[in-house]
C-alpha cells in the first residue's frame, strides 16, 4: 500500500551544505546544495520504496537557524 506523504526534516550540514531525514522511515542523505539535496532526495525515495509504494508527495521541512541585519 503506497503512503501519499513523505515529509523530510532539512537542516544545515556541520561539514558544509545539507542533509535530509525522512521522519518515520530510515532515509538520510545529504548535499551541497538545495537543488543537488532535492534530487538525492527523490532518488534516496525510489530507492527505498518497491515499485507503486513510493509516495506521491515529498515534502521539505526547513529546520535551520536564520539571521538577518536589523
């Protein structure tokens, strides 16, 4: 039975770029960019989902620290 949703939790990498968990399934990867962690995103998914079971949506939960001049 495929799962409609995947959400990953997106944060800074302390080696420089970004990494990506999938909350409540043991996916993790990790890029130097936005567009490059998109992508080994949606290839981590088909990887670990069989064939129709993968899910529809995969959505990007920015969890970072931002700081901004006043």
């Amino acid at each position: 039975m495929a799962i409609s949703e995947i959400i990953f939790t997106v944060t800074d990498s302390p080696e420089g770029g970004y990494e990506a968990r999938a909350d409540g399934h043991s996916i993790f990867t990790h890029a130097d960019s936005v567009e490059e962690l998109r992508q080994q995103i949606r290839e981590a998914v088909c990887c670990h989902f069989e064939c129709g079971a993968a899910p529809v949506t995969i959505r990007l939960h920015g969890a970072h620290d931002e700081v901004i001049s006043a």
